[in-house]
C-alpha cells in the first residue's frame, strides 16, 4: 500500500480550493509486468494544465469538475462525452515534466475505474483501450508501485469489453488487434496468446492496407495514424525480446512507400483529408516516378519540377486533381470541375523513360461514353502536358490555383497565361481546344473547339533572360499573331 498525496492545488489564484486525494485503498504494490510504448506524436502540455485547475474542455464544451466525478457527470453533449471517454488527452499528460500532473492523471484512471462509465461505440471502446495501453503505464512509471497498479487496473477494466468485441468490419477488427495487442504489451509478459495477437494483427493490415500501400476502406489522415500505431507496436515487440515480425514489416514498408510518395518538398502530405500532416524526420522522400494504382495517386518527378496526381480509386467517379512544384515552391494547384457526365475511373498506366512520364488515365460513365485522359512531365521539368478527350464531346473546365504573391496575365487573346512566381521562376500557360481566362485570381480552362477534339493545354518553363519585358514589341507581335489565329499550334 502506498498513498499517493494528500492534497492537489484546483483553480488558479485560490488558497482554499484544494482537492483530497487519499490513499488508492485495496490497490496492491504491483509491477508493471509488460513495457512502456513510445508516443511518437507530440501532444498539448496545455491541455494537461487546463484539466488539472478543473476545466475539462472537449467537443467545443467547458465543464468545470472535480476529477472523482467527471466521469459519472451529466455530460453537455454526446460529442464532450465522446473525447472525455476515448483517453486521447492522457497523451498530455504523459508529454507534461510536472509530477503532480502525472498524479492528477492517476486519480481520474482511478475515477474511471470507480464510475466504470457506458461506452455507446465500439470504436470508442478500443480508441480507450488503446490510449491506455500506451500512456498509463509511462505515467504511472514515475510514480509509485501503487500508481503502477491504477494503470494496470484500468488497462484491464478496458480490456475486457473489447476482448468480447465480434467486429463485423474490416477496419474494426484493425483497431481491435491493435489495442488488445498493446495492452499485452503493456501489462504481460511474452506468452502464446502475444503470439496469436500479432498473427490477428498481420491478418487484419492484409484486409485493410492495399498492394501500394494505401488505405482500403480510409483516407490518408486515417493511414497516418495506422503507420503510427504500427511503428509504437513494432518498437514495443522489439523491447519485449520478441523477433522482427516479417508480415507487420512487409506491411509498414509499404505504407511508408505510399506516404513519401504523397511527399511535398516541404516534406507535409498532399491531398490529405485531416489536419496537415507531416511525414517522420527521417522519412526519405521517393524521387523519380511512382504510381499508387490502387488509391489513385501519382509522383512524376523531373529535374526540379514535381507533379503529384490524385484521380480516384477503380470504380469511383473523382474530379482529377493536380500538385505541381517548381523547386521548393509551390507553382499551381489544379482541379478538374465536376461534370454531370464524369465516368468512373478503368485503369490507369504509367509510362517511363528518358525523355519523361506520361501518365494515362481511362473512364467510363454509366451511358458508356469514354474518356481518356493524358499527363505528361519532361525528363528535365520544364514541360507540363495535359490532354483531355471524351467520345461524347463533353470536356471539364479546370481551375488553376497559384499561390498568392504569384502574378497572372492572360497572352495569345485568351489562348495563353503567364504565370510569374518570382525574378527566377516565370511558366506560361497555352492552351488549344479551349481558352483561358483570369478570373477570381485563378486561371479557368474552359474547352471551345469542335466537340470532336481534345483539349490541350500546356505549362513551360521560360527562363528570365528569355522572357520578354512588358509591353515589349515581341508580345505585342505575338498577341497580333493570336488574334489572327485563336488556336495556335502548341502540341
């Protein structure tokens, strides 16, 4: 029996607020028999101090409680109650240098252990689970043998519900054998039953990561985390003594491979549907030309320009979408508008070789028009092809987003665009089949030539010293020369 403390400070500025905490009755002096897992994502210490002076603020809600009744309060929304009970705020506490916030922690474990609190989601219940698994018993390490016995505790209180769990999905049954295989880990030490989890584990990645590494049934952001989790239980098999597990490697590779793929210069993740993202420190960065076929993403790399393409899973009608950079800098964001008549994607193929890449898109749509789209990137980066041609004569407009200290102008009578980054980095635009225009401090593309022909536009690098000045003799030539002819012979 060890006791905790006798008193813990609640509010700021007021001497006679003080908290009781009494000894943790009928806890015995344990060891922790498993190990501590790493926390590789960084986590608010504000947090921390916020829910140690009382107010435990979740889902937008303030609430202002005692850490013995929090847990069996009358929530303000389902939503508060949601984040109060899936423990990702333990991670704040573990990152704070304060013991007494460790201490602070300590008493709600206890506090939940007591209230023994309903779990309306199963996910819920293994998020706990996890988060337990993880953080408790790096908390409770700093403290005392009786601390080490509330985590232990709780990991078990919060294993058992979810070792009844009969998932029904894929993803379910992910996140389950990620908890259950964490809370060993954290509480045992090596046994048979470790040895079934990690086989359940490798099973369930099979079911859930693609060939190319990316997410079947979820997005990126959702991905990231999967590699996360994996690497914090890959790291705990490895403390615990246990062999390199070649399937959760084999697995881990190839979501690492996807997620430079997505890389930007920048080293964050395109085309993520979460917060930014940011790939690990020592993460290398894919060079060259990559495809993900399976979730519909390209890397094309040349000299110092770099495309990245997102066009949709097989059988999804998606809008195509386009990253490019020059150098360090992002050059445009493109997007194809959405059309009624947008077909589903085919198949996709990606063609290498020295003078460049060309990627091809295919899709079809429910009345079986066809549509065949074509992206090509110089060896040397200095020019950007687009083709788009449907059987029914129906082409998307595109918008091109720039960042916002690039400067745009229109050239050739709406035939053309120039796109100035800075003194060093100038791309016009040229566009046959269509026309251009400025509008919103975008560039649209909209199609305009025979409904049998394609659209094509293009983007090439014009180096400064080859670039007319403004109001030159040579653009006027050339602005002469594109009004006699509205659509120039530029592929």
């Amino acid at each position: 029996m060890h006791p905790v403390l006798s008193t813990l400070p609640f509010g700021a500025g007021r001497e006679r607020s003080r908290l009781p905490v009494g000894p943790h009755h009928a806890v015995p002096a344990i060891n922790l028999g498993g190990v501590i897992l790493e926390r590789s994502a960084v986590s608010d210490v504000a947090l921390a101090e916020a829910m140690y002076r009382g107010s435990f603020d979740f889902a937008g809600e303030h609430v202002t409680s005692l850490p013995d009744a929090v847990f069996s309060r009358a929530a303000p929304s389902n939503a508060w109650r949601v984040e109060l009970l899936r423990f990702d705020w333990l991670a704040s506490f573990r990152a704070s240098p304060k013991s007494l916030h460790g201490l602070f922690a300590l008493r709600l474990l206890s506090a939940w252990v007591s209230a023994r609190p309903h779990y309306g989601s199963s996910q819920n219940q293994i998020a706990a689970l996890y988060n337990l698994a993880v953080d408790a018993p790096a908390i409770a390490a700093t403290q005392s043998p009786a601390a080490i016995a509330i985590a232990t505790a709780a990991i078990l209180q919060a294993q058992q519900p979810v070792q009844r769990l009969k998932p029904d999905a894929a993803d379910v049954a992910l996140t389950r054998n990620m908890a259950l295989l964490a809370a060993h880990l954290a509480t045992k030490r090596p046994d048979s039953q470790r040895s079934r989890l990690v086989q359940d584990l490798a099973d369930s990645l099979q079911h859930a990561v693609g060939a190319d590494g990316s997410h079947l049934t979820a997005g990126t952001a959702e991905l990231h985390v999967l590699q996360e989790r994996l690497a914090t239980l890959m790291r705990g098999l490895a403390v615990a003594g246990e062999q390199v597990h070649l399937r959760l490697a084999e697995v881990s590779s190839r979501i690492h491979s996807y997620l430079t793929l997505l890389a930007r210069p920048d080293r964050s993740l395109a085309f993520v549907d979460g917060p930014a993202l940011m790939l690990a420190a020592d993460a290398p960065v894919r060079h060259g030309t990559a495809l993900a076929d399976t979730a519909g993403h390209a890397r094309l790399s040349g000299g110092k320009t770099l495309l990245l393409a997102n066009f949709g899973i097989v059988r999804e009608s998606r809008s195509l979408q386009l990253e490019i950079h020059d150098g360090e800098q992002p050059l445009l964001w493109l997007q194809q508008a959405a059309h009624p008549g947008m077909g589903k994607r085919e198949d996709c193929t990606l063609i290498c070789a020295a003078g460049g890449s060309l990627l091809e898109i295919h899709s079809r749509s429910s009345d079986e028009a066809r549509q065949h789209l074509a992206i090509f990137l110089s060896g040397d980066g200095s020019d950007i092809r687009l083709e788009e041609k449907a059987t029914d004569g129906v082409a998307p407009a595109y918008f091109l987003h720039v960042p916002d200290q690039a400067r745009l102008s229109t050239t050739h009578g709406g035939a053309g665009a120039m796109i100035l980054q800075n003194a060093s980095s100038a791309w016009q635009l040229l566009v046959r089949g269509g026309h251009v225009e400025l509008e919103n401090g975008m560039l649209r593309v909209t199609p305009g030539g025979p409904a049998d022909s394609p659209l094509n536009f293009a983007l090439k690098r014009v180096s400064p010293a080859g670039r007319p000045a403004r109001n030159s003799k040579a653009i006027r030539v050339a602005t002469e020369r594109a009004k006699a002819d509205q659509s120039p012979r530029l592929l």
